[in-house]
C-alpha cells in the first residue's frame, strides 16, 4: 500500500486532521484526559485500537495470535503501532477486502469498546467505528463481497440485550454530528428500501419476521423514526389511487394477511376446502391466528414507539394515517361491497383489517373495562372533531371527514371544545374509519358471498341433477375459490385477541354515543333517567358521523351470526341502553334506514336459546333487569311504524328486510311477562284515543301489519301460481329444447328470480301472520275497533278461501318447501286468528259482511283441511265461530234488506255503506264515514280526494246529517215491524 491511500478522503476532515495531530505531536487531550505524550499513552490507545479490531501493525506475533497483521500497511507507514490515523487508514483497507459480515464485525468491534474502562479517552476508536459504517451503508459499491442492508438488518432483528439499541444510537448520533454530511434519511434510505421488501413479501406462515423485528429496535430512536414515517408520506399531488399506500415503508407492514391481496384471486390458505374435512379447516385457521397476533402485536409495538418518538413524528404518523383513510374512503361505499373489482385501486381487505387491529390496541386506555380511569379518558373524546376541516396545527389529519353524513343534521354545528384537538380524539375516529373500512366492508363481502354461494349450490344441484358433469365441475371450481376467500375473511375477523379488543372498543363506543346523546358522563349512562328525557337531543349529533354507529351495529351482527359467544363474556347493558337511545328517536338519529336496522341490532343482542334455558341465560337477564328494558317494545314499534310515516319512508320492498328481524325481536320479547305487559298497555293506551289526532303507536303498527299481511301473502300466492304454470311447462316440454339458447336461458333465469321472490314473500307473510296470531291471543279490541275489524276480517276471509278453497290447487307446486310455502301454517294461523276474535260480535259481524270471501261452506272446508293436516283440536272452536257467524249473517242480513234503498247522500262515497258517524272534509268538503276515514288516515294522512294533509282532529263532524241518517234508519225500521204485524 502507499503512503496515500485513497480511501482517506471519504473520512471526515475532523477524522483526518485528528491523525495529522497525533502523528506530528503525539495523543491529544481529545483522546486522552492526560496532557503526556509519553510511550505509555501511545502504548495504551494502540493496545485499545489492537483489541477492538483484532488488528495489529506488529510483526513477530505468536503463531496462535487472534490479532490479523496489517503487513502492507505497516511497511508503508513505517510504524509498529495504530495512532488515528493509521487506524482509519487499517480499518478501511481491512473492510475493503473482508469476507465475512462487515456489519457484524463493526458491531463486534462495538461490543468490545464497549466494555473497555474509561471509553471517553478513546473516542477516535468509537468514531472510527462509525465512520466504517457510514461509508458501507452511504456507498455499497464500495464493498462489493457485503450485502451491507441485509446483514445490518439482521443484525438489528436479534438484539443483544441494550448493546444493539447503543450501537444504533451511536451511530445516528455520529451521523448527526457530522458537518456537511448525509442526513439519517439518506443514510438509511436503501436500508430502508431493503425493509419494505423484505417486510412486503413476509409472509403470514412461512418464513420469518426479521424484518418486523429490526423495524421495532429503529423505531424506538427518535431520528430514525421521522425518517421512516417521512419516507411513507405520500405526495399528495402525484398520489392517484389508494392502493400506493401499500407500496410505502409503513403501509407494508400490513400486508400480511390470509386474504388475498388482489380482490377475486385465489386464496393461499383454505385450498380446496370442499375436499377437507371441518377439523382441517379449524387448524388452519388456529395457526392464522396465531400467527396474526404475533405479527401485529409487534406493529402495534412499532406504532406505539412512533406515536411516542416525539411530538413532531406522531403528527407526521398521524398524516400518514390520515392519508391512507382518505385516499381509501370508496371502500366504505355501498356499491364497492357488491363489486369487488371497484376496489382494485384501493388498499387490500387484509391491510385495512390489519390497521384496524393496530387501532384498536392503541385504543385500550380508554376502552378497558378493568381500567377505572377509561370512563374520564373517554369522557374527553371530543364529538365535534368530525365537523372540523384540516388546518396546520388543529390536529385533524384527515380529509373530508366533515362532509360525512351525520346522525342527525344542523346547519351551525358546534366547534372544538380546545385545539388541537387530542391525540386520543383523533384515534378514537381514525378507528371507525379504519373499521369501516376493514372489518364492515369484509363482513358485508361476507354476506354477499353468503348469497351467490347459495345460488351456486342450486345450480350445482341442478346440473348435477340434469347430467350436466363438466358444468357441475366448473361451478365445483367456482365454490373452492368463493368459500376459500369466505374461510380466509372469517378467520381474520375471528382473530380472538383483535375480537376482544374490537367488542371493547363497540361497548366504549356504545357508552360515548349515549353520553353524548343525553348531556351526560359515560359512566352514569346506565342510571340516567330515559322516561323524561326521550325527546332530547345534542347538537353534539350533528358532528358524529353515521360509521360511528354503523359500526356498532355491524359488529353486534357479525358476533351475534360467526361468534356468540363473544357477547356472552360482557355486560351488554350499555349496547340495549344504545338501542332505546337513538332506534326510536328521530331527534338523535334521523336515517329511518339505521333506525330500522338496528332492529337487527336488538335481535342480536336476544338469547340463541330464545329465552327456553333453564335457569335463564345472561341474554335473557338482559331484558328482564335493565333499567331501561320497559322502553324496549315502545321504541321497536316506534320505529316499525316511522319506516312507512310521510317523511320518514323507505322503499317499499327494503322494508320487509327490515321487518324481519323486528318480527323476531317481537316473539322474544312476548315470551317475556315484563315486555308482554308493554304490548298490552299500548294496546289499551291506543283504544282510549282510536281517533286522536295522531294515531296511537299500537294502533300504527296494528295497521301496518295487517297492511303487510295483505300484500306479502297476496303477492306470494301470486308467485306460487306462476311457479305452478312454469313446472308445468317445463314438464310438458314446451319448454325450448336447446341446451345453451338464449331463449331457455332467459326462461331460467325468470325461473330462479320468481322462485327468490315467492321465498321471501312467502316467509314473511308467515312471518307476519305469526305475529298477528300472537297479538291476539291477548290483544282484542283495537282489532276489533270500527277503524279496523271489517279490514282485518276480509283479510282473514280473503286468504282463507284461497287456501282451502277451489283455487288450493292453483298453488301446489313441485318441492314446496323450496319456496318457504307452508299452507298447512298458513291456514292453522288464521283459523287460530278468528278464535282469538269470534268473543266481539262486531268481528263475527264483519266476517259475515265480506260478500267478497265469506260464504257459508267457507269454514267447512276450513274443517277439512285441518283434520287433513293433522290441527283436528282446532275444528271444535272453528265450528263455534262458524255457528256464530252465521247466526249473525242472517240477523245483518235483514238489516241490510232494510236500508237497502238508502238514499245516496246516506252512502259512504269511498265504502258504499251507510255513514253511521259522517264528517266533512276540511279541504275537500266531502262527506265520509268517520271509520273510513280514521283507517284511511292510518297509511296515509292526508285527503283522499285532494291529497291535501289531514289529521283526525281536522275533519268536521256533520251532526245535521248524522241525526237524518239516523232517524231515516229507525223510520224504516218502525215500518218493516209493522208490516210484519199486519195479517197476511
């Protein structure tokens, strides 16, 4: 080697000159704390120099010596022993040509300076060190035998004890301290650019987290972690598509997950999964769950330390953050979850659960239930942070969330209670978005998955049924990869240390909703008083976005269907105290399409066993103990009744989604003493104002279920009649021959969706029928009430005859159970309908009235098929209806023979009946029935002859008339009776 060495230049000019100190004058005070340049002190850094790097510049060593002999450098020197100069110059020559790890041995080079006494004497030996390491990592073109990035992430990935953590930040401190030098960014830029690959391709089961685990030691130094939050901030005006997010330092630590990162592929975990058995399918999904945890307990390890680092890196992670939610939103979009190639722009499914799971580990201090001080962390949520729009230093960093729908609407909404706002107000809304981006947008994949399996099935059995194998193999194919994608979706959501913590956050949610809601302290939510407040509100709704909500309710769903028994290890007071707060009340929550959904809530939150264990389970308690559990049946009518109200309205046919779960809630609930009290005291709070101004709430609901009844059972005998024409067809085969034609295609295709329809009318007007079956049981007298027996009467009639009568056979298909038709219930139902009513004459009346349906072999047939369809025990109390029925038939029927020749203005203009109570319409100023129009104005309030709005106490009694009317009837009456005394 020469005396130059060309290497020499790339140190720092404090290195360089330090060396020309020494070689002309000896140690300095730099080095040492002496002032003597005598033999010992140059003896002493050589020894330390010697030990450190395990090189020597002494010829003549024992044939066994550890130390490597720097022969060239020696002889071009002249020297036997290391000043700084020299050592720089040996350490550099050495590196050049080495081998082994060049990373590991200047970190061994660390551990043993670092074990040396008094170290501040040689510190040119620790900046040497350093210097190496700067220049391997700045310029790898250098040392072309080292692969510099990976060996130094590896060796932060197995860290020794608090050695690692020193030997990293001394190095950033000696990056810093350099003049006119690389910054810590650029430095570590292909380091971390080595990361990403490395932690972008980890994958969930094979392989190892190296790099997770280096990310974690460089995360907890302050300089290193703006550089790798810096290094993931998106440029904002070159960003396109959400899906960039992924491609940054941060965005790919979650990417690890079971889902399939491109929507539709296939899935590398649950292969084939109609060829394995059930326990295969639980192994595996034991070993994603583990391996889940694992990988981000350690990402929320490392966001823990960036939130942490400084007040200047958690606001820029809290920008990241903010960007990836914002540049992702059309995941939350109802369209997105029914087409997933709309979400191909954006991040995968697996990467925004993944997030969500890190949230919500962060969101523990104020959601832990063991945690006394959570209820006041909580407390200081601020509500309005969603109103707010992001300026520098307000603490909001994502975009766009102010001009998300809220839950109820105003036009000046309140502002920050303090800015910026809080570090916890802030995640606790990231949060949501992340959930309803992740986990609510996987669940509704999930359900829509459901679905289209279902269909599938049939057409599998059907071409399987028909001989068509290669299409049965195709669609074969086509179920693995959809119920692979399903199992991979369920197994994430299912993790069970992030289902713990997410049914935490629900219930801390649940408690800050109401606490807002009601002006009050979450931990007093409970005990506040409901009965005297229903109708208040906070302005503070008006900045909480519907999510906040909306994710309650899903995750409720979701626990309730996948994992019940997660809602069995908590208290769910504060989830049915959220349900009676908002479902019913229109001022707190103004979507009647949530309102009514989360009539699903409430029948997720019911007992698997329906209240039938012994002794009654946790669930059941529920609605028996709760301080607010009296209000349950008040707010589930409510909001079956304001669905349908002028203004408050939802598509006809979305109602009876709705409905179900309402019908469900309402059988519970009867099965119940306490809420079966509550139905009858509305019951008889609405016979006491049958013709208020506005409607009683019992009365509202009685009259949507009866108007329900009549279309779902009309519409499903409908489609059963068309099915029975269609199987007809297809046996006599006027049918198109051709296997693959257009024209047997679209008649398939009619085929299956009148099947779906006459399924789902058929099953709720069941349903419906049940509920009626129910109700009057004990309930009696607004059925029978004038506004509403002769509807509810034809009704009965109606379809009665149309199922035993002539038209039975016009419904009796090919494997009726396929289309949820049960004729056999349908018909003990309403048999069992006209018992209940048969004590009113005013009902048996009615029926006798219906020259539509009702005839006197109407209820011998009834009789027949019940004893056909084994509800022989029913035929004794139909038998006693019919009789009386009959009796009043003729009795109705002299009347009618009587009055038969009224005059027209005695008529009814809408019923064709005599008005026995006539009022004059306010706007119209035509004359009807007071029955006719109380029932009329149950559906709809407004005049029916002019559509103008109209209540009860609007009409105008017509007392003239009435007294006419009246007297006319009993002057008519007076000479029939005196015609029959007359001789014959």
């Amino acid at each position: 080697m020469t005396d130059s060495n060309p290497f020499l230049a790339l140190f720092s000019s404090k290195a360089a000159n330090a060396g020309n100190v020494q070689s002309s004058t000896g140690l300095t005070k730099d080095v040492f704390q002496e002032q003597d340049t005598d033999d010992k002190d140059e003896s002493s850094f050589n020894k330390v120099a010697e030990n450190v790097f395990m090189l020597t510049l002494k010829p003549n060593r024992k044939k066994n010596c550890p130390l490597y002999y720097m022969q060239d450098l020696a002889g071009a020197l002249k020297m036997d022993y290391f000043d700084q100069t020299a050592l720089d110059q040996a350490v550099l020559e050495y590196a050049v040509g080495l081998a082994d790890s060049l990373v590991n041995y200047l970190f061994q080079c660390f551990e043993r300076y670092h074990s040396i006494c008094n170290k501040s004497r040689f510190s040119g030996v620790h900046r040497t060190i350093f210097i190496n390491l700067d220049l391997a990592l700045s310029q790898p073109e250098l040392f072309p035998k080292q692969n510099l990035h990976e060996d130094f992430l590896q060796l932060l990935a197995f860290p020794i004890e608090d050695i690692t953590s020193k030997f990293l930040e001394d190095f950033i401190q000696h990056i810093l301290e350099q003049e006119n030098s690389s910054s810590v960014a650029e430095v570590f830029e292909p380091v971390l650019l080595c990361l990403k690959t490395k932690l972008s391709n980890m994958h969930l089961l094979v392989g190892n987290q190296h790099g997770l685990d280096a990310m974690l030691v460089m995360s907890k130094n302050p300089a290193l972690a703006k550089a790798m939050v810096l290094s993931s901030i998106l440029n904002e005006s070159s960003v396109k598509v959400g899906r960039q997010c992924e491609d940054t330092l941060l965005g790919s630590l979650f990417l690890c997950s079971c889902i399939p990162r491109v929507p539709g592929t296939t899935s590398d975990f649950f292969d084939r999964p109609s060829r394995s058995p059930p326990s295969v399918h639980v192994t595996t999904e034991g070993n994603i769950w583990a391996a889940s945890e694992r990988i981000m307990d350690k990402t929320y390890k490392i966001f823990y330390n960036l939130f942490k680092s400084s007040p200047e890196v958690q606001d820029l992670t809290r920008k990241w953050l903010g960007q990836v939610l914002a540049l992702n939103k059309a995941r939350g979009q109802m369209w997105a979850q029914h087409d997933t190639t709309a979400l191909i722009d954006c991040v995968s499914d697996g990467f925004m659960t993944n997030l969500g799971a890190v949230l919500l580990q962060l969101c523990r201090p104020f959601c832990s239930q063991d945690d006394p001080k959570a209820y006041d962390r909580l407390n200081k949520i601020d509500a309005t942070f969603c109103a707010a729009k992001p300026t520098d230093g307000n603490g909001v960093h994502v975009a766009d969330l102010y001009k998300e729908t809220c839950l109820i609407t105003q036009e000046n909404r309140p502002v920050a209670r303090a800015l910026p706002y809080s570090f916890s107000t802030e995640l606790f809304f990231l949060t949501h978005r992340a959930l309803e981006l992740g986990a609510k947008a996987v669940h509704s994949q999930m359900l829509q998955m459901s679905q289209n399996f279902s269909r599938l099935q049939r057409a599998y059995q059907d071409a399987e049924q028909s001989g068509q194998t290669p299409v049965a193999e195709q669609i074969q194919e086509r179920m693995d990869v959809m119920m692979s994608s399903y199992l991979s979706f369920k197994a994430v959501l299912l993790v069970p240390e992030w289902l713990k913590l997410h049914f935490e956050f629900i219930l801390a949610t649940s408690k800050w909703l109401c606490a807002t809601a009601l002006g009050t302290h979450p931990s007093n939510v409970t005990s506040s008083d409901l009965s005297s407040n229903m109708e208040v509100s906070s302005e503070l709704l008006s900045c909480i976005p519907e999510f906040c909500l909306s994710n309650v309710m899903d995750f409720v769903v979701f626990a309730n269907r996948f994992s019940p028994t997660t809602l069995d290890r908590s208290k769910l007071d504060d989830l049915l105290t959220l349900i009676v707060v908002f479902m019913g009340s229109p001022n707190r929550l103004k979507n009647p399409h949530m309102r009514a959904a989360m009539a699903e809530m409430l029948d997720g939150l019911m007992p698997p066993d329906r209240g039938q264990a012994t002794p009654p389970s946790s669930r059941t308690k529920l609605f028996v103990e709760h301080p607010h559990s009296k209000d349950v049946v008040r707010t589930l009518l409510h909001v079956f009744a304001s669905i349908e109200m002028t203004g408050q309205g939802v598509a006809f046919e979305q109602k009876f989604n709705y409905r179900r779960p309402m019908y469900a809630a309402m059988k519970f609930l009867w099965s119940l003493k306490l809420h079966q009290r509550q139905f009858k005291r509305l019951a008889v709070e609405a016979e006491a104002n049958m013709e208020a101004a506005q409607p009683p709430l019992f009365l509202q609901f009685v009259n949507l279920l009866i108007n329900d009844a009549i279309y779902l059972l009309d519409e499903g005998l409908s489609y059963m009649a068309q099915l029975k024409e269609q199987q007809i067809q297809r046996s006599d085969g006027s049918w198109p021959n051709v296997p693959a034609g257009p024209q047997r295609h679209q008649r398939e295709a009619t085929y299956q969706h009148i099947t779906m329809l006459a399924r789902f009318h058929n099953l709720m007007g069941r349903e419906t029928i049940r509920i009626l079956d129910m109700m009057t049981t004990d309930i009696k007298g607004v059925f029978v009430h004038s506004a509403m027996v002769d509807r509810i009467a034809s009704m009965l009639n109606y379809f009665l005859l149309h199922l035993v009568g002539p038209k039975k056979r016009d419904f009796k298909v090919k494997d009726v159970g396929d289309y949820e038709f049960d004729p056999a219930e349908l018909v003990s139902c309403i048999c069992q309908i006209y018992c209940h009513l048969s004590d009113a004459d005013v009902f048996c009346t009615a029926v006798s009235q219906d020259g539509r349906s009702y005839s006197s072999q109407l209820f011998e047939l009834a009789e027949d098929v019940l004893s056909r369809i084994g509800r022989g025990a029913l035929i004794g109390d139909l038998r006693l209806v019919a009789e009386k029925v009959a009796k009043l038939a003729t009795a109705q029927a002299s009347d009618e023979d009587l009055i038969s020749a009224a005059p027209d203005e005695f008529l009814d203009p809408i019923m064709s009946s005599i008005m026995m109570n006539p009022v004059i319409l306010p706007s119209s100023r035509v004359t009807v029935d007071r029955s006719t129009i109380a029932r009329h104005l149950l559906s709809d309030q407004s005049d029916p002859f002019n559509r103008s709005p109209l209540t009860m106490e609007e009409i105008l009694p017509d007392d003239e008339l009435r007294k006419r009317i009246h007297q006319w009837i009993s002057e008519v009456k007076k000479k029939a009776i005196v015609r029959e005394d007359l001789p014959h």
